[in-house]
C-alpha cells in the first residue's frame, strides 16, 4: 500500500482483450511497399535459390544473389 492508502499495482486496464488486440495488430502491421518488378523477381529467384540447397544457408548471401538474379534478369542488354 502506498501513503495514500491506495494499493500500489498494475493499474486496471480498460481496454478490453478485443481492443487490445486491435492495438497490437495496428502496431505491428507492415508499412505498404510497393511491389516492384525487382522485388517480385527477387522473391522468385529466392525460391528457386532455396528449393535447390540443402543444409543452412547465411540469410545475407542468399538474399544477395536473389538481388542479383532479379537485376540480371531486368537487365537490357
């Protein structure tokens, strides 16, 4: 208990779990990026990147060459 005679605690909450829920939701929602022809490329070269390998793979050099595939394949030659 404090001074006052209150007890010291959580304080109530007001929201409801429902709207708790709505604010998590909010909170964390993806910005909207565009979808680019770079990116849709990349995410097809990553997929065919990853159905191939077996075992780990380093995150960083698999994206990397996922960028790269899909800039080749934009590429005006």
């Amino acid at each position: 208990m404090s001074s006052t005679g209150r007890p010291v605690g959580r304080p109530k909450k007001k929201n409801t779990l429902l709207e708790e829920a709505r604010d998590f939701r909010d909170a964390k929602a993806l910005k909207d990026k565009p979808l680019t022809a770079r990116l849709y490329l990349a995410g097809q070269a990553l997929a065919g990147l990853l159905s191939g390998r077996q075992g780990s793979v380093r995150v960083d050099d698999v994206k990397r060459e996922a960028y790269d595939w899909a800039d080749h394949m934009l590429d005006d030659d």
